[in-house]
C-alpha cells in the first residue's frame, strides 16, 4: 500500500480520533523510583544551602536522625532555618507525665472543718454587731432621735 495521496492524515488502521501532527502510537510511560518524601542532609551547612522557593517551607532530616531542620523562605525569598530535636517518648516516661497531670482531690479532715465552721461564726457575729451598730436592733436604719421616738409612738 502507496498510501492515500488525497487524505494524508487519513489512515484506516488508526482510531479516527487520531489528528494530524501527533504522534499516533502512545509513548512508553517513564516511572520514576518511588522516594520516600524525606530529605536527607549532613548537617547544618548542607540545610543552609538547601534552596527553597519563595513563601515555602521544607523539612530537611539529618542523617544521624536526631535532628530535623524546616527551612522557610518568606514572599521576598529570604531563607530562614529553624532546628528541632527529635527526642523518642517511651511508655514510662509518657505515663509518669500523665500520671502527673491527674489531679487527686484534695480532702478535709473533720477537725480542720470543724475551725473553718467556728472562723466562719465568729466572723457572722461580728458581721451582725456591725449591722446592729449601723441599723439598730431592730434591723432600721438609724435616724434622728426625733424620728425614733415618733415610730415608738405609734
């Protein structure tokens, strides 16, 4: 077969959704090696000179596993390198903090009860003569004699 001379993009062993100019036959996908996400770095240096791009942040592991540094870079680009330290909690460590952090009630004994209970009465009691002192007996405010002996009157 010559081809067809009048229907250049025509080819009847393609699918008719084939367009002049591409390719027809599909390109062998590439894969690359699935990486694990973590970059790893040899030190501080070696972080400092990681470059980011602009209002972005990476983690950058070192390689002894103990530190992590997040490198940061504002919307002008200026870098900055913040370090943390990558410490393991075990389970004995984690329920001693915990247990700490339960608070046990707190309990009176029926003697230091019974002092607050007399602290407390004494303290009415004066509370009382101070009202007595300033409404009189009779629970009044006090007025003018005059106006004391026209209330005795009635």
């Amino acid at each position: 077969m010559a081809g067809y001379p009048y229907l250049p993009q025509y080819n009847p062993y393609l699918p008719q959704t084939y367009q002049y100019g591409q390719n027809p036959l599909p390109q062998q996908q590439t894969q690359t090696p699935a990486t694990s996400g973590i970059i790893w770095v040899s030190g501080l240096q070696e972080a400092q000179m990681y470059p980011v791009v602009p209002n972005s942040a990476v983690a950058l592991w070192e390689q002894s596993g103990k530190v992590i540094y997040l490198k940061t870079a504002d919307a002008t680009g200026k870098p900055s390198v913040r370090i943390y330290d990558l410490v393991e909690r075990t389970e004995s460590a984690q329920s001693a903090s915990s247990s700490a952090d339960v608070k046990t009630p707190a309990y009176v004994t029926k003697e230091e009860l019974s002092e607050i209970l007399a602290v407390m009465k004494g303290l009415t009691g004066e509370v009382e003569q101070i009202k007595g002192d300033l409404y009189g007996i009779s629970g009044r405010k006090r007025t003018s004699k005059k106006a004391e002996a026209s209330d005795d009157d009635e």
